[in-house]
C-alpha cells in the first residue's frame, strides 16, 4: 500500500488538537488514516470519513431523530473496525449515514476499555448505499501519536 | 518484512514459477509458488502480495504449498489471487481466505444469435440491461425475499429457481457445483446479513462487477470450441457478480467471531484478518454453513440476472433468441474437495477452479476438453474461454486465475483519466456503455489493470488452463 494521499480532512500538519482522517491508495480496495486527541473522537471522525463516502447523485434527507449505538470490547482497534461495520450496515440496510455525533466513553473499571456510548442523527437516504462491503481487521491496530490516536482501516469495495 | 524480503527470497524454479520456500521466515509451514513471468512478477513483487501469500503458508493444516496466480495482487489477509488448502480434519477455515464477496463469480451465457444478426439492435439491448439488472452504489434487486423464500435459496441453490421458472435444468447442470454447496445452514446465517440481502438478488453490485455483451473474436482450439459450442461471431454474454450484502455480513460476522475466539485455538496469527478456525471447530463448522447458504445466494443471483437478460434478447431481438449457459465459476469460495486421497478444505480468493477432463465434476458434456474457465480482461478488452488441464491439480489444486488483476489502485486510476475520457474512449471503438457513475468508471479503466493477452498467455505456459476462444466487447453495463 502506498501512502498517497487522495483526500484530506481535518487541520494543517502540526495542529494536534483536533482531528481528521486521509484517504490512502491500496491496489484493489481504499484504505483510511484516522488521527484523533482521544479513542472516543477518532471513532467519530471513522464516522465523518464513512459519511463522505456517498456520493451526492444518492439524495437524501435530514433525518432529525437521534440514534444510539453501544461499542463494547476489550480491543480498541476491533472496536473501531466493528463501528465502521455498524455503519456500512446502517447505509446499506437503513439508508441513513450519521452527520453529527456525540461519542462518549463510559469507565468501566478492573483496568478494562470502557463502554462506548454513540449518539448520532443525519441523513436518511433515497437509496441505500451498497460501496462499502466492510471494513477489515487489516493491519489493524492503533497507534499513539504525540497528537493523540491513529489507526489506518482498509474498507472493501 | 520488507516487501523486498519476500522477492528477493524467492528463486525462480521454473520458467513460469517462483517459488519462496519454507526457510524464509520460520512460522511457514509450505513454501509459497507464484505463478509469473518475469514481466508479471515485477508487478506482483512490488505491492504486499507476497509477504501476504507468506502469511497465508503460516495457516494452521496448510498443504503442500500455496499459490499466487498470474493475475494476483495485494488484497487484504490474503492476496486476490490466492489459493491454499487446509487439511479438512486438522486444518482451519479462514472467512477472510474467501473474502467478503462470497462466490463472486463469472458465467458465460451463448445466444443462438451471430454478430452480424444484430442489426440495430445493441444499443437497445444493452440500454435494456441497464434498466432490468439494478447496479451501481444504490441500487438493490428486483425482489424481497422472506425468510422461508432465503432459507429455500440458501440450501437448494439454483435449483429453487428451476421450481420458480427462472432457470433450467441445464442451467444447474452448467453451474459449479450444480448451483447448490453441500453443507449451507441457514440457522448460522446472521439476521443482519439476510436484512442486507434479502432485497438484492437479482443485482450486480458496483465496483468491478459488470455485464458484458460481447462476440467470439478468435478460436484457439477449433475441436474444444465446438464442443463449448463457441465460433466466431457467435454472440455471447458474460455475467460477474457475488453475494452482495448477505455475503458481506456473513464474511464481517465470522471475521468477528472468529478473530475474538483466537486465543481459544492457539493460533497466532501474523494478520489479523487472517482470522479463522479449526474446521472440525464450532465456530468452523458454522462459517462453512452460512458461507456455503451465501454462495448459493450467489448462484441465484447470478441465475437471476441470467433470466433477465434472456428477456431483454426476448424484448430486443426477437423470442427464438435463445440463450445457453456454457458455465459458471466462483472464484471466492472455499470448498472440500479430494486430492490425491486428502480430504482438503481449498480455499479460491480471486481464483477460478480448473479441472481437467478426467474430473468427475467436470459436467459431462465437456468431459471430452475440461471444465470451461472465464477470465475476463479490463473493462472493453475482452475475454478469454479457457478449459483446466488435469495437470493443474497438481500445480493448484486445480485452478486458474480469474480475471486480469488490477495494476493501479482506483485513486490513481481516477487521477490518470477522467471518466468521460475513458467512456468516450470506449465509444470510439463502438462500444454501447452504461455506467452509473464516471467516477466507477475511471476506476475501472483498461490502464488500471494488466494485459489480459499476457495474463492468459502465462495462465497457459503454467499448464493451469489452455485458451479455447477470445472475445470482443460489444456492450458494457458496468455495476
């Protein structure tokens, strides 16, 4: 895989404070490179990245109502994979893609990753949205950065 | 490891095989065999291939070796490209080994119609493709099915659609495995992936599926030809597509499953979306069930769009059109099959099944050439009728490549050209294209991908398959 970047969103190198996500070239599928301050906001900027996906020609409609996702494990790099996969799942099956969210992790003690907590509302869409067959576990894995988190997840399409 | 390590390992031990052997790295348990010319194996030593066909031959039950194929490229666990066999009673069986588009695969349908007996009628043909087999990003299939209707597709396979007048008998006996995997569970095939694909049977999916109606060009093997009942001009489509969103789910499911339960077995792993399971496992078992319940989807699916394009020859061309389905190969599939006495769990991801003659599963009416194989080029350049060679059971486990294989990843492809210069391109050489989107296009452009010509070229020199007929595009309806 080589690390061109296609797209970028998110700050100018050396702003550490927020985050972002930029898309890399794989041979037969798309890779991402999330960066965030805190494992909670880089699961929502995995959603922001997702969301940019679908393509405008499928129209869509603010859907006001809010939903609620719980994210539990042990593997904070499974965990993000299995949001992405929530995700795809939610476009293909329920037509709608998240817009804005609100992440926040519960403690769950005995020195264990908490509960993830997501609220999110966004966009029902006309058709669903069939790009993304899944996120892959690979080369998962999270890195800390002296900006905070990074993960890299190759999507199938 | 670099990806140089891998290459710069590897001897060339024949003329048209690498091979990495087991001392490279020492959790190998078989050495790795690319099939390759020094042409195709600059391209395939410069991307992560081969350090991921190495870890494929670190798979628990791996046998005699594992393979890259001539069109192999980096995926993601394994290659596209690869195959590996697992010991049935001691071996594992990997989801990601199969991938998440479970028995995509190619059929081939043979009008009655030569080129010439067009007319004017392509355009309108291929417009009323377009129109009939849903495709693209956002669109699903003609029908919804319910729960007994996807329990009935999952273990009766074509075979269902013979009942419901959507396929033929001949349609199964010309479909691997008649259309039907033994083992599929419906029981093990999760909610979420029969809500991603009960509205989806009977469409193509995006990315580099497609429908292409096109033409015999060139007969390599005039005798085989006729058997296949292929000569030039004749009028012939190609259909690529999978399991859509129920394969997905069920690949996502047991990835999940399976990667959490690998500290059970013992295995470590060097990817993990190499995740797996021992097959005589719980975990194991049920994969193999809902796996084989979704490539029976597959081949329903395939069939479904096949009756859809008999109608749109019906519509356009006239009712004594007929259709006949020369074969359909998965080439994502993971199957018990017998070598050599050994029960083996074979896993295909971006390869074909190439049987000889002399195989029993050869249906027997090719028994006299061998089981037809199709590897389609780049979008326009056309395709390739090949049949399996008995000797390629012992050089891979009786397979053969399946498609060209990607050269450029899709980003790239975009930032080369653009496209409506790709779709015009196409056009100039008469080509009648529909595509839901330019940007799908551009992705999916002749210079993204290898030389077919070459490809198969090397298919052949390998003793895997040998060319019967080559084929020109006509029509596009890309997914």
């Amino acid at each position: 895989m080589s690390a061109e970047a296609e797209l970028s969103s998110g700050p100018p190198d050396g702003d550490d404070q927020v985050s972002g996500h930029t898309w890399l070239d794989h041979t037969s599928e798309i890779s991402v490179r999330l960066h965030a301050p805190s494992f909670p906001e880089l699961l929502a900027e995995g959603a922001r990245a997702f969301s940019e996906l679908v393509p405008e020609h499928i129209g869509s409609a603010d859907a006001p109502e809010w939903r609620e996702f719980t994210l539990e494990g042990d593997d904070r790099a499974g965990t993000l994979v299995d949001w992405l996969n929530e995700l795809v799942f939610q476009a293909e099956v329920e037509r709608w893609v998240p817009s804005e969210l609100s992440v926040r992790e519960e403690p769950h003690g005995a020195g264990r990753d908490g509960i993830i907590h997501v609220r999110a509302r966004g966009r029902t869409l006309e058709r669903p949205f069939v790009l993304v067959k899944a996120a892959t576990l690979h080369g998962a894995e999270l890195r800390s950065t002296p900006r905070g988190l990074e993960a890299e997840v190759t999507l199938d399409i | 490891m670099d990806r140089g390590s891998a290459a710069s390992a590897a001897r060339r031990v024949e003329d048209t095989v690498y091979e990495i052997g087991r001392s490279f790295r020492p959790d190998m348990r078989v050495p790795a065999r690319i099939y390759a010319d020094e042409r195709l194996w600059s391209q395939i030593s410069t991307d992560r291939s081969l350090e991921q066909l190495v870890n494929v031959a670190t798979l628990p039950g791996a046998t005699k070796a594992v393979y890259a194929m001539p069109d192999a490229h980096e995926g993601y666990g394994f290659p596209v490209g690869g195959v590996a066999a697992f010991d049935a009673e001691s071996g594992v069986v990997s989801p990601g080994g199969v991938g998440y588009d479970i028995n995509c695969g190619v059929r081939m349908l043979v009008s009655t119609l030569h080129v010439d007996e067009m007319g004017e009628g392509l355009e309108p043909l291929v417009h009323e493709l377009s129109r009939g087999i849903p495709s693209g990003i956002g669109r699903g299939g003609r029908f919804s099915l319910n729960d007994d209707e996807l329990d009935r597709v999952f273990t009766e396979g074509v075979a269902y659609l013979v009942e419901r007048g959507m396929a033929t008998p001949e349609d199964a006996e010309h479909t691997e495995a008649e259309g039907c995997l033994a083992g599929a569970d419906p029981s093990k095939v999760s909610k979420r992936a029969r809500d991603r694909g009960r509205g989806q049977l009977g469409s193509m999916g995006s990315g580099n599926h497609f429908v292409e109606v096109e033409h015999v060009e060139r007969i390599f093997d005039e005798k085989a030809a006729a058997v296949l009942g292929l000569e030039v001009g004749r009028v012939v489509v190609l259909i690529h597509t999978g399991s859509r969103g129920l394969g997905h789910q069920v690949c996502t499911d047991y990835v999940s499953q399976m990667d959490k339960g690998m500290p059970e077995h013992g295995i470590v792993l060097p990817d993990r979306q190499l995740a797996c399971a021992p097959l005589s496992s719980d975990p194991g078992r049920a994969y193999f069930g809902a796996m084989a319940s979704a490539a029976n989807f597959a081949w329903c699916n395939r069939q479904v769009i096949s009756h859809v394009v008999r109608e749109a020859f019906h519509r356009i061309l006239g009712p004594r059109v007929e259709l006949r389905l020369l074969y359909d190969v998965a080439h994502n599939i993971a199957k018990i099959e017998d070598h050599g006495g050994h029960s083996l769990c074979v896993h295909r991801k971006g390869a074909t099944r190439a049987l000889g003659p002399s195989h029993p599963e050869t249906p027997a009416g090719y028994r006299s050439v061998g089981q037809p194989v199709f590897i389609p080029g780049s979008m326009g350049a056309g395709s390739y009728v090949l049949v399996g060679e008995d000797a390629s059971m012992e050089r891979s486990f009786g397979s053969a490549c399946h498609g060209a294989g990607r050269s450029m990843s899709r980003g790239e492809a975009r930032r080369r050209e653009h496209g409506s210069v790709v779709k015009r391109a196409l056009e100039d050489r008469g080509i009648v294209v529909r595509c839901p989107s330019l940007k799908e296009l551009a992705e999916e452009a002749p210079h993204a991908y290898k030389n077919v010509d070459h490809v198969v070229e090397v298919v052949e020199r390998s003793g895997l398959a040998r060319r019967i007929a080559r084929t020109g595009v006509l029509g596009v309806v890309k997914g």
